[in-house]
C-alpha cells in the first residue's frame, strides 16, 4: 500500500513539475468582431426631433409598437419615393420603411424612404 501511495506522489510531482511543453496548450478564445445587425422596418413616424444634439424620430410599427430610431446626420440617407431628399422631409404621420443598425443598444437609421 505504501509502494502505491509513493508511485501516486512521485506521478503527481511528475505532473506538477513537467514542462510547459507537455502541457496542453491553451486556446485562445476565438475574437469576433462586432457587426452591427441591421434590419428593415415599415410603420408610420409618430413623432420627429431634429433640434436635440442627437437627432431622432418615433416609429409605430404594424403591430402596434413603437421604435426610437436615431438619425446619423453624416450617414443616414433619406429618400422620397426613391427620390433623394433630406432629413427635413421627415414628419409625423408619413409612411417609410427604415433600414437601421444597431449601435451601442440603439437603433440607428442607415436609409429612410418616405412612402407616403
């Protein structure tokens, strides 16, 4: 029994003191990179703020919800029909589909084209 016990106390020192090289290696974890998801949403504008220093519009969708999309000034591309146009186009009650993205949590319009 004391063989036994001397054998399992000179493997584990064994283990313990094998070098790094025996040991397995370890793996990274993989990084991924973050892409903003993007999706497209139709509703009608609710309501539309372009005074606050981060420019936004309220959306009613179909079914009933409501969407905070912001407006990038420098990236966010308005359309009229297909015809381009501006921010300043945007108003309550108009019909437009929304391609966003989401950055940092919010909801971030890429394209509005005003339907109707």
């Amino acid at each position: 029994m004391n063989k036994l016990a001397i054998l399992a106390l000179f493997i584990a020192i064994g283990v313990l003191s094998a070098p790094a090289s025996y040991a397995e290696e370890a793996v990274a974890p993989a990084v991924v990179e973050a892409t903003p998801s993007t999706d497209a949403v139709e509703g009608a504008i609710k309501s539309v703020d372009l005074e606050s220093e981060t420019p936004s519009f309220m959306l009613t969708l179909a079914d009933g919800t409501e969407a905070a999309v912001q407006i990038d000034e420098a990236e966010t591309q308005v359309t009229n029909a297909g015809a381009p146009s501006d921010v300043m186009a945007l108003a309550a009650g108009q019909k437009v589909s929304v391609r966003k993205a989401d950055r940092d949590g919010k909801a971030v319009a890429k394209t509005i084209d005003i339907l109707a």
